[in-house]
C-alpha cells in the first residue's frame, strides 16, 4: 500500500510540476500586458492570452502539489 501511495504521490508530483510549467506559459510570461479586459495579444505567435487561465492553471498546481505532498508524507510515514 506504501508503495502505491508512493507511486500516486509521485504521479502528482509530476502533474504539479506540468502544470506550473503551464501557468508560467499561459500566465506569469505576460502578466504585464494584459489589459483592463484581462487580455493580452501576442503578435509574433498571434494568440490571445486571457488572465483567467492563471487562476485556472495555478490552482491545478496548488491542489496537485499539496496532495503530492501529502500522498508522500502518508506513504514515508508507513514504511
């Protein structure tokens, strides 16, 4: 069982990991030009960046990490 969470801890761990990566790409790169409708246009790669996919993508990263953390303690603590 120790092994299993261990496993599932690490898999979320990963997804954390992903999932920061993402809110770095989506969000932290161009939080200084978003405007007053929470939108930031990139011309080179003609996309439009929305606020909104921070809060969405740094949430995942919170919720993953501190149940990462958690499956790991649970599973270090049982061996």
């Amino acid at each position: 069982m120790a092994r299993f969470m261990s496993l599932l801890g690490i898999l979320c761990l990963l997804l954390s990991a992903l999932t920061a990566f993402l809110f770095w790409d989506r969000y932290w790169r161009w939080r200084h030009c978003f405007n007053e409708s929470d939108r930031c246009f990139d011309p080179v790669a003609n996309e439009v960046h929305l606020a909104q996919s921070g809060v969405a993508w740094g949430a995942i990263f919170v919720l993953s990490l501190i149940l990462a953390v958690g499956l790991l303690a649970f599973a270090g603590r049982r061996r």
